[in-house]
C-alpha cells in the first residue's frame, strides 16, 4: 500500500529508473518511480529470462528486402 500520489508518467518513470535509461521530458523525469509497489529481492523475475532469438525464413527476409527496402 502507498500513500504517495502517481500519475501515467510514473509508469515512464519506473522505466526509465529501473533500466537506467534516460527520461525523455521533464514531467516524468520529475515523476515518482513507484517502487513502493515492488520488491526486486523476492520477485519471480528479478532477473530477465533467456529468450530464444527467432528462427528468420532467408527467404522471406531476401524477399521483404527487396519489396520494402528502397
């Protein structure tokens, strides 16, 4: 439970904190993070899972290539 007020740009915020990537306007770089609402330590992803590049058709790429690319 939290007692703090958030809006839609803390959502950005969290983000952009989590992840440290920059904030893209002053609003949500202003914005409170939410990490009242989180606990990293127990988390059932606490760190990312491996994901499994995508199978990519060479021909389908050759072809997407060739009719979009230009």
């Amino acid at each position: 439970m939290s007692h703090v007020v958030y809006d839609h740009t803390s959502i950005l915020r969290f983000i952009e904190a989590r992840y440290a990537l920059p904030a893209l306007t002053a609003r949500d770089a202003n914005a409170d993070a939410m990490y009242d609402f989180f606990d990293f330590g127990t988390a059932a992803f606490a760190t990312p899972p491996d994901i499994k590049a995508p199978d990519i058709a060479q021909t389908e790429l050759e072809y997407c290539i060739a009719t979009y690319h230009k």
